[in-house]
C-alpha cells in the first residue's frame, strides 16, 4: 500500500545541506556505494545545487520498501540523477539503503526484494536549493604528519604503496584530516567481503594539498583486515574493483 511522504523511512535534514554534503549522507548510509561509476562521482563535484524527492512506496507485513530520487544539477546546466532504495529485510527490522545511477539497476534491486511489483508511484517534487558558498573540501589540524606519515605507510601491504620520494614530500606537511569516503564499509560480491576507503589529506607548506587514499578490507584468505595505500582515489578504487571481481 501507498504510504504518506511524512511516514516513510527517508529523515531530511534538520538545516540546509550544501549538494556536496548531501551527497556525501546519501553514499554514508548506502551499503552499495562503492559499486558506483567513478565518472557518476567525478561529475557531481562541480553540483550547484540539489533535489530530492518520494518516488514510490510499499509497506506490507511489517516490511517496508521506499524508493528516493536525487538530482543533482551540474556547472554545464546538465543534471545527474541517483535512485536510493530504502528497505528492510526482517518485518519491522531497521533500514538498509542502497543507491544505484541506473534506473534499471534500481528496477531489478526492487524486484529481488520480493514485495508487490505495483507499489503506486508517487511524484513529490521539491523546490531546488541552491547555495551561493560550498562547504571547504578539509578542515586540517596540526600536528605530527611525518609520524602519522609512517605509521600509515608501515602498515600498508601493497607492493605499490607510495614510493620514499612521496613520503618525504608529505612529511613536510604542516596539518593533516582523516576523512572516510562515503561512510560506512560496502559489502562486495557473494562472500561478503567489507571494504573502507580513507582519505589522508595533508596541507603543505606553499598552502597546497596532497593525499594519500587508504584501502581496508577483509580480502584476504582468512579474512582478516589488510591495508593498501594508494597516491590516488582513481588507484585505490581499483584496487578495490580488482579484488571484488576476483571474490565473485
């Protein structure tokens, strides 16, 4: 059955996101957001502003499936549109989303849910936000970067880890951030293997930025947590493409 906007799972911000914030809630929360288009994500860093709305709803026997549409519009007056899929798995169990950029991808996840295809489609467009000012990309603080720099290398078990030339220039640095890109771990693939990616971003001293990009996951024979570091976000989601395709 139809469910009212007010009623379903989707909690909208308490004040004003910026496109780049709500971006980064929606990948947050999403299990699969590691299994987006590298070029979906490199074309909603230039978003001017936002939309989102209720597309559909089914709740029946304590289970419930809602389905959102975010539109982003882009510096070139083109949009990009991405689906999150909000459901649960146990009647009355807490929800888990997915967002996919295909709307047939969307279509088939629906379906795999195994609630009433003809849920009603609901259209509740909302005004788009635009604001003037985005948010900085890092906010630094002070501290020991060569150490930090060391320890992370340290642990990193990828032969192509970031040669003594980049560590060198990083250790330089004057303040560093620690952020996860796009929350949580995805779960990749049929053994359920976890992944996080880290970005280390470090301020130098003529003011510009570098970062090193941090792999965890649980790829490995026994399971275990393994770290790789990569000189880029383009390397490291490889990487982590790489070894998903190999789980199967």
């Amino acid at each position: 059955m139809s469910v009212p906007y007010e009623t379903a799972a989707y909690e909208p911000a308490e004040s004003p996101e910026s496109p780049e914030e709500h971006l980064a809630r929606l990948l947050g929360r999403a299990l699969n957001s590691f299994e987006l288009p590298d070029e979906v994500i490199r074309r909603l860093d230039c978003a001017l502003a936002h939309d989102s709305s209720l597309h559909s709803a089914h709740h029946s026997a304590g289970l419930h499936r809602e389905t959102y549409r975010h539109t982003w519009l882009l510096a070139d007056g083109s949009a990009v549109t991405l689906w999150e899929l909000a459901h649960n798995t146990t009647p009355g169990g807490a929800p888990e989303h997915e967002v996919y950029a295909d709307e047939e991808e969307l279509g088939a996840a629906t379906a795999r849910l195994g609630l009433a295809p003809d849920a009603p489609e609901l259209e509740l467009p909302a005004p788009i936000r635009l604001w003037a000012v985005p948010t900085p990309r890092h906010v630094f603080v002070s501290g020991d970067c060569a150490d930090h720099v060391r320890r992370l290398l340290r642990r990193a078990e990828n032969p192509d880890r970031p040669d003594a030339r980049t560590a060198a220039l990083l250790a330089t640095a004057t303040a560093h951030e620690i952020t996860q890109a796009f929350g949580r771990p995805g779960r990749v693939g049929r053994a359920g293997v976890s992944y996080v990616l880290y970005e280390h971003a470090f301020l130098l001293p003529d003011g510009s930025e570098a970062s090193l990009w941090e792999v965890e996951h649980t790829a490995t024979p026994d399971g275990r947590h393994m770290c790789e570091v990569y000189t880029s976000e383009e390397a490291a989601r490889s990487a982590m493409e790489r070894r998903a395709a190999r789980q199967g």
